[in-house]
C-alpha cells in the first residue's frame, strides 16, 4: 500500500516553551515596553502551545516583535533551503498594506517607513539581519485573519523587504517576527509565533497498492503535530507550496486520483523552481483525472515567479485526463507520459520528451513555445490559441512528421520569424510536415540552417474489404506506388478497413485486390477533409483454385 508521507523538513524551534525565544531579537525594532510575552495554549496552529506577544502601548511603526535566536543550522543549503515560519497578528486592520518595496525604507518608532504590515528577520546577529515582507492588512488571508505559513530563501540578494546592519552571509540563527503598525492594539496577545522549520519543504510519498491520493499527503501535513505548512485541506480543495516528490530513486509510487482542485500558494520570498511536482522511478505510475491547479495571487498583486514546475525523472507512467493547469511554469515529460483533454492556459513551455497529446489545449502560452518536442505526429486533436508572442510548436529533429486534427488560432498566417508562427523548426536541418485535417494555416519560422515544406494533407480510409485484401495506392496514369498493403488486417472479419494520408488535390488510382473477389480500381482525388470510400467486393465466379 502507499507509504504514510514524510518530509525533510526539520525543526528549528516546536515554539512549545520560550528557550530561544525572547520579546525582542532586533533592538532597532523595540521600545522596550512590550508586554506579556510567553507561551500560548490558545491561540497555536502546532502542538497545543505557540509564542504570543502583546505589542507596546501607544506605539505605531515598527515598535515590538517576538524573536527567537538558535543555533546556525550548518547542513542549510543556500539556494535550495528554505525557511518556513508560522505567524498570526490578530488585528489585520491595524498593520500596513502588503508591499514589494525593494529595498524598503525600514520602519522605526512610531514611523511605519515603506514597509509592508508584517515582516519577518533572517540574519546573524541582533543588528545584522535580512527583513523580508511577508504579509498586510489586504495580502494573503488578511484581511479575514488567520495563522499562516510562509518560506523564505535568506540568499536572496534581491527581495521585498530591507537588510538590517551587515548579516554574515551563509549564517542564519537570529529571527524576528515584526508588524509594522498604524495603529497601535494595546490590548491582547497581538501577535504570535508557532514552528520554524527548514528544509527543501518537501512531502515524499512512495509505495504500492491501494494507491496514493491527495488527500493522503495533506492528511499527513494537517496533524496537530505536523502542520508542516506545505499541502494542507483549505475550502474547495488544496493549498500548496515547496516540492511534491512522487516516487524515489529508490522506491516507486503508485498514485490514483481525481476531481481534485489544487491551488499554489504565494511564495515570493523564494526562487523560482521552488514549487515543484517531481514524479521518479521507471515503475511509478501516476494517474491524475480532472485535477486543477492553478497558481493564486492576493488581490491587485501580480502573480510571483514561482509559479509551480512539473518534471518527470526516469520514465514512468503517467496519464493525465481532463486536467487543467493555469498560470504554472515549465512541464517536462517522458515517452510513457500521455495527456489527454487537457489545458495549459498561461503556463510557460511544455517539453514533450515524446509523450502523447490527444485532445489538449495550449491557451496563450507564457513561454516561447506552446510545446517542443522531437515529433509532431504524438500531437492530434489539440487546440492552440495565441496570444500573439509565442509559437505552438518547436521541433527539435529533423525528418517528417505529421500535424494532425490540431487547429490553431491568434498565429501569424505567413511565414516569417517574429516569433509568433504557428510551426517552428529550430532542428538545423530539413523537415517535412503533412498537415491532416484541423483549421487554422501553420506558418513557419526556419532556425539556422534549417527549412521546412508543408504538405496539407487528409487521410482516406477504404472500408468494407473482405480478409485476405491487398490495396495499392498508385499516382493517377503512372505505376507509381504512393500507398498500400499487402494484406488490410485493421477492423473485423469481412469488414477490414485501410488508411493513407496523401496532400490534398493528388490524383490517385486506388487498386483493391483479392484472388477470390472481382479486381477493382477506383480513381479518386485527395479531398481537404478526411474522407472514406466504401467498397463492395464481388466475388469471382471464374476464380479456381486447383
């Protein structure tokens, strides 16, 4: 059965007793008159106890914070390590606005400077730290309240926020938890601190039958005990952030699951490739049935750069049907990917890695190209619509391929190189591309050295031929073979059937042929549209066989 999730994440404080913790790390940001600070068996999120604060009486700015200081951890990774902080202040209205001010004019006393409402420190001493914006009155679930999670990259070199003094690079051990106000809550347990892990924030989940679901990970994450802030049961589905490892190296993952709405949680205080989907191990099988994800932003902001990436390792199955991703960044799939009734609406490149497309939809890409790949032909019945700055298709090979059913729409109609062309080839040599079927004119940019002929091309399928049938396709008035096969194996007994796909407007003579039954040659022109012929085959009378 699928293994119980785990996690990498490790625990610098549980904030169930106050060793480390003090009402303030930062004298810079402390007046020295806050009150009442301790551990809290009401308001937590972790473990039945957290680290509360009342803030200093009539003081706006930045004038009280709670601070924990701990050991450096030494294994932390810049650049791939994060660190995870719980925090609440329960009076939304009375902290500034969130906002992306780099660098910030930092808040004093009774001076809220251009920082955002709540700020979180990351350095090596008490005047040497990084202040990272991480909430306001209007940003994430304020202005409604509420305990939330946010990871920070402390390597930054560029952030929302302010540096405090001169932090020793690579040496994290002193932090503070910091609103900025405007007005001052003199009463109450304003503002509170719970867990503060570290790690690459990844949920690992392996095993076998009975498959694994969503539902099982954020079980796992939503423990009292846990609440490892990384995939947690919200309102009409999931929230998300950090690294979905499905499958090791080691161990593989049998995963089944459906009607799911997953949401990607703000985390602009990290890089890029920090929410990640990573599938591993060659006999993991993934299936996902009308999942939808999307990345979300608080109201008025644009949405940040880690927009949730989705890469599969080794080469194993995995089926994704009626999907929907929005907003999401690069897709990498295998040969024993295939997709089926799925969007990309506004995600950056899909790269095929030979994986099937049926039925899919590519809807104003972020990136340069829709989908790149290695062959058009596992690519049919798709949709893609352009916003006017992106290709649909970017060939990595040389040969000739197909473009089958797909339609395309927004693309520029001749060929030319401003990057919006429907097709292209940027595989240094010659391709040939036979268009069947679909709507919309596929338009080519040519890379170096490369160029491209298109074929508009339809499939014509003759049916109703008995076993044991041969069928030739000849050019019209020539001996000349452009089709054919020995023996029409496809359909049921007596009702075989055979397909070819030719450009549209060529004149053929289709011969079928079968000892027993009268030779018949039909002259035919390749129409714009698949078409089929049906045949009837009459039997020989005068046909022995001694």
């Amino acid at each position: 059965m699928a293994n119980t999730p785990t996690t990498d994440l490790t625990t610098l404080t549980d904030a169930n007793t106050t060793t480390g913790w003090a009402d303030s790390t930062f004298n810079a940001y402390d007046n020295g008159n806050a009150a009442n600070f301790g551990t809290d068996n009401l308001l937590y999120i972790q473990d039945g106890i957290a680290i509360s604060q009342q803030l200093a009486t009539n003081r706006t700015g930045g004038s009280s914070h709670v601070g924990f200081s701990g050991t450096d951890p030494a294994a932390f990774v810049d650049g791939e390590d994060v660190f995870f902080f719980w925090w609440n202040f329960l009076y939304p209205g009375a902290i500034e606005e969130y906002n992306e001010n780099s660098p910030a004019t930092p808040p004093g006393q009774n001076n809220v400077g251009t920082a955002a409402g709540y700020n979180i420190g990351i350095g090596s001493s008490g005047t040497a730290a990084k202040f990272f914006a991480v909430g306001g009155t209007n940003f994430g679930r304020f202005p409604e309240g509420g305990w939330q999670n946010v990871a920070i990259d402390p390597s930054r070199g560029t952030f929302a926020g302010w540096t405090l003094g001169s932090p020793t690079t690579g040496v994290y051990d002193t932090f503070g938890l910091l609103p900025v106000v405007n007005t001052a809550p003199g009463r109450g347990q304003a503002n509170a601190a719970d867990a503060i892990r570290w790690g690459r924030g990844a949920i690992i989940f392996t095993g076998g039958s009975p498959a694994g679901t969503f539902q099982d990970m954020a079980d796992e994450n939503d423990l009292e005990t846990n609440r490892w802030g990384l995939f947690g049961a919200v309102k009409g589905g999931f929230l998300w952030k950090g690294k979905l490892e499905l499958g090791t190296t080691a161990t593989s993952l049998l995963f089944d699951d459906s009607d799911v709405t997953i949401t990607i949680d703000e985390t602009r205080q990290v890089y890029d490739t920090f929410n990640l989907i990573e599938i591993n191990n060659n006999s993991s099988d993934i299936t996902w049935t009308n999942i939808t994800m999307l990345k979300a932003a608080s109201a008025g902001l644009a949405l940040d750069n880690a927009k949730g990436y989705f890469l599969v390792n080794d080469n194993p199955t995995v089926r994704l049907e009626g999907c929907s991703f929005t907003d999401m960044g690069t897709f990498k799939l295998q040969s024993s990917s295939s997709l089926e009734d799925t969007t990309f609406r506004r995600c950056l490149s899909v790269f095929q890695g030979d994986a099937q497309f049926n039925k899919c939809t590519f809807e104003n890409t972020a990136g340069t190209t829709a989908l790149t790949g290695s062959n058009s032909t596992l690519v049919s019945s798709s949709a893609f619509i352009s916003d006017g700055s992106s290709h649909a298709y970017e060939l990595d090979t040389t040969g000739t391929f197909i473009w089958e059913n797909n339609s395309v729409s927004g693309y520029a109609t001749v060929d030319g190189s401003t990057g919006n062309e429907v097709f292209y080839n940027n595989s240094g040599g010659a391709v040939t591309l036979n268009k069947v079927g679909g709507s919309g004119t596929v338009s080519v940019r040519n890379g170096t050295g490369a160029s491209t002929t298109v074929n508009v091309t339809s499939t014509t399928t003759v049916t109703g031929l008995k076993d044991n049938t041969e069928v030739r396709v000849l050019l019209a008035g020539t001996s000349t073979e452009l089709a054919g096969i020995e023996n029409a194996t496809d359909g049921t007994t007596d009702d075989r059937s055979f397909a070819f796909t030719l450009a549209v407007g060529t004149n053929v003579t289709i011969v079928v042929h079968n000892l027993q039954y009268i030779y018949i040659a039909i002259n035919y022109t390749i129409p714009a549209t698949n078409s089929s012929i049906p045949v009837q085959q009459q039997f020989d009378r005068n046909y022995s066989n001694p």
